[in-house]
C-alpha cells in the first residue's frame, strides 16, 4: 500500500488534514492523531457521547503503540467537547503519553487549549480555510477524500434494491438448486447423510470452505478463521505519513431487497454440499476472478444477474476466500469499488460475505470510518458469521493494517482445496 505523506506545520494544517485521514468532516466528535513510533501516524475518531468503558479501551491501545506525539482535536461546541478531551488527555497524559497539541473546530475556526497566548490564539478562534488550504490540496492529490459528514460515507453503502434485483436473486437461486436437482436425478447426492429438501435440494449443514489456520487480532489474519466480538471503536487506524513541525498553537436509506429466508438457507445448504460445492466453487472462483480483473481495468460494473449470481456463490466459503486472498494493496481501490457496488445491490440474506470483503478492502487501505460501516452491515445481517467476527476482533485490537499481512495467495488456497 502506497502511503501518503502529509506534512503538518500548524494546528491550522491538522485541523485541515483530519477529514482528509477520516474520511469525511467530523462533527460532534474527537480525533485522536498519533504520530511518530513505530507504527507512523494514524488517527482514531470517537463519537462525543462514547462511554468511559471506550475511552479507556482506546487511550490504552494508544499507550501500547506509544506514540512519539499524540494531537487530540474536538469538534462541537465548548461545553460538549472539553469534558471528553480532557477525559481522554488526562488518560493518555496519566499514562506518559506526549500531548503535542489539544484544539476544538467549530465552524471554520479553531482554539487551543494548551495556547494562553492571544496574539496567537485569539479568544474567539483562528480562522481557517479547511477545504482551500494547501494540506488539503495535497491529500486530494494523494488520493484522499473527505465526505460532508459520516452519514455521507454511509450512504454510498446504503442498500438499494428494487425488483430487478430482486427477480436476479430469485433466478440465481432457482439456478443453484437446478444444479441439485440434476445432480440428485443422475444418481444422488455426493454424500451419503444429506437429507432430501423441496425442489431436490441437499441439506445437511452450513456452507463449508477450506479451513486455513489462523490467528485473530494478535497476529496474521487469514481466511477461514473466526473470532469473539467486542466493542468496536468508532474510527480505525488511517495509513499515512505525517511530520509535525510546529513546537504550540499558531496561526499559520432505502429498504433492502427482500427475499426469503428460506430460500437463502436452502441455497447456503446446497453450495456447501457435495457436487453441487464441488460446481459452485468452480463457477464461483472463475467469477471472481473475471470481476476483480475488470475492476482493477476500470470496466464496468457488475450487472443485476453477476450480482445476485456472486452473492449466492459466496455462502461457499472456499468461494469467499478466494476474494479475499485477492485483495491486494496494489490495487486496493479497486477491490473497495468492487465491494462497495456489490454490498449496495446484494439481497441482505447474501450480504455478510461481501460487506466483510469490503470492510477487510477498506481496512487495508487505511479507510477505518468505511470498514467500520461495511462491518456493521455484516454483523447486523448475521451476527455470528465468522469473517466479521474475526474481522471485528481485529479491528477492536487497534493493530495497524500495514502490520496485519494476509499471508497466503490463491495458489496457496487452491493447493489447500
């Protein structure tokens, strides 16, 4: 993954530079700015009205990172964020953190708290020009963006629906469970405890996939691994290079398509059983793969029928894993263009496998407010599906995605099958 390097000379540059490493401009907020150590720089965003039990979770793996130089900005007005900020600056001092610089925006104008100094720290705030300045200029360059608000960001993943998609999932499932069927007339099912459902279909248990070893937050995420929950924080790490160079203050959604529970269980059960796994893998890892190569070209997008096919064939686990061993930071942008479309238009009964794709693609790339959302999704469409499970466990640990590899690649995954 590429970074990008944003050099920090004021409180004015951080104030423009934050919405940049967020993805979009904080309201109502605290943003915790880590710089220097190990992990180079990142920031955290935290809802004002986070509890005590969080604060505590997140100035902790702050202090375990140990930053060389820790920036707390609050966004709202005086009354609500100086309660939060100093709960947290006074956690993070208590635990021998350096505080380089704590401000509150409202508006366009700022102030510091640790600046007594009026000629450079006015009482009623220095102005500045976030979107105009040179430090957002820069992040735009870089690839940056910054959304109006988070409401903005969840947007862009809302569900959209309609009857079109609706009708595309129905073919896609009546599809898998002709397989089946035809399968079941040319001499039965591939495995003899199956039990025989309406239409021809196979049961006898949940999607199954190759189990690779793996270890959760502590180490190397890899696919086929779950994990126990925990409290998410409300922003992840965002990649990135940042140099402080100022010593103190100065101037310088729409219903989700409906389809029924049933037929989403007796398609999970179909592809993950005998024959019919063996042909949904197959089918599955060569659409994959033709929809990550005309993504990472710029094609166009997947149609209704690519999607509602793509999301029933990634209940088989062995064909979710395939995409995910195939986000790579090189073309990170492209597998989040990707996942985005596919989370958007996907039947929710199908969603968990691609808003977990899209989470663990936007991790990767720095995009913590965005995994964040696309990991909600998954969870609220199923709350024990293992890969946001372990995707949730990861992102509660605080590790940097740089730190994270996903050690193994589709030849691996293949020779494992």
């Amino acid at each position: 993954m590429r970074p990008n390097t944003l050099r920090l000379r004021s409180p004015a540059d951080v104030v423009a530079a934050i919405p940049y490493l967020v993805g979009f401009h904080p309201t109502d907020s605290v943003v915790v700015l880590c710089c220097g150590g190990t992990d180079g720089a990142y920031a955290i965003r935290l809802d004002l009205t986070a509890s005590d039990a969080l604060l505590d979770h997140v100035t902790e793996l702050i202090t375990r990172r140990r930053p060389a130089d820790v920036i707390l900005t609050g966004y709202g007005p005086g009354a609500r964020v100086t309660p939060v900020v100093e709960r947290v600056g006074d956690r993070l001092a208590r635990d021998g953190v350096r505080l380089r610089e704590v401000l509150r925006v409202e508006g366009d104008r700022y102030w510091s708290y640790l600046c007594t100094d009026p000629a450079c720290c006015p009482p009623e705030g220095t102005f500045v020009d976030v979107r105009g300045s040179a430090v957002a200029t820069a992040a735009i360059a870089g690839g940056l963006v910054a959304l109006p608000d988070r409401e903005e960001l969840a947007r862009m993943i809302a569900p959209v629906g309609g009857d079109a998609m609706r009708r595309a999932t129905d073919r896609a499932e009546r599809r898998l469970t002709s397989w089946a069927e035809a399968i079941a007339t040319e001499g039965g099912p591939a495995t003899g405890d199956a039990t025989a459902l309406p239409n021809g279909a196979v049961s006898g248990g949940a999607a199954s996939g190759t189990a690779v070893p793996g270890r959760a937050a502590s180490g190397t995420a890899v696919p086929g691994g779950a994990a126990s929950g925990g409290a998410v924080p409300g922003g992840a790490a965002a990649g990135g290079s940042i140099s402080v160079d100022f010593l103190k203050a100065g101037p310088a959604s729409a219903d989700p398509t409906e389809v029924g529970v049933s037929t989403a269980d007796v398609a999970r059960a179909v592809a993950g059983r005998g024959g019919v796994a063996r042909r949904v893998v197959e089918e599955g890892v060569r659409l994959v793969r033709l929809l990550i190569e005309r993504a990472r070209a710029g094609g166009d997008p997947p149609s209704d029928e690519e999607v509602a096919w793509l999301g029933v064939l990634l209940v088989n686990l062995r064909v979710r894993d395939e995409a995910w061993v195939r986000i790579d930071d090189g073309e990170i942008g492209a597998h989040i263009r990707l996942w985005r479309d596919v989370v958007r238009r996907v039947a929710e009964p199908y969603l968990p496998g691609p808003a977990c794709l899209l989470a663990f693609a936007a991790w990767r790339a720095g995009e913590g407010a965005l995994a964040n959302l696309a990991l909600d999704r998954a969870l609220a469409a199923d709350p024990h599906y293992s890969m946001a499970r372990l995707l949730h466990e990861l992102f509660v640990s605080g590790l940097p995605p740089w730190s994270v590899p996903l050690d193994i690649t589709p030849e691996q995954l293949d020779e494992a099958s």
